[in-house]
C-alpha cells in the first residue's frame, strides 16, 4: 500500500497519516521492494490527487484527499500560492 504522509519529522511514523491506496493484481513473481512510481498534485483548493503505478506492468491506483476541512485560512491561502507558482500548463 502507498501511504501520503504530510509532516517534516525524519521519521515517517512521526507524520500524519492522510489516506493511503493499494495497487491490485501485481504480478505473482514481483519482487518485494519493486519501484513504485508515484505522482503527486495539488489544486489551489487543497484537493491532493495520488497516484501510484507498476512501471512494470502497468498497474496504477489512486486516491484524491480534501485537505479543506483540515486546513485554516492561511494554509488554503498557502496552496493557492503554490498551485500558481507551479501551474503546469
């Protein structure tokens, strides 16, 4: 299962938990500890998209997070900034 985690500790298990996915149907003969390749995003509303695939055969899950209820004013503010200043067009 791919975790997000939002926190600075060195230690993951010091972060907070917001939410976790799991990729399906891998491949029998995977190797344990197989790359996983996972995306990132974030909207100016807070709204986190995840998602994680196999590389190797093509497998992908998701997960999207409403970090709104969790967030006050100036940390929204704080995504709307950084969605501008990173906006992919």
């Amino acid at each position: 299962s791919v975790q997000v985690i939002e926190g600075d500790a060195p230690d993951p298990r010091a972060c907070s938990l917001l939410g976790k996915c799991r990729i399906t149907k891998l491949p029998a003969d995977l190797p344990k500890g197989s790359p996983i390749e996972v995306t990132y995003s974030f909207n100016a509303s807070g709204r986190i998209a995840v998602r994680a695939s196999d590389p190797t055969g093509g497998r992908v899950a998701g997960i999207e997070i409403d970090r709104r209820g969790g967030l006050n004013e100036k940390e929204i503010d704080a995504f709307r900034v950084l969605a501008e200043q990173y906006q992919v067009d």
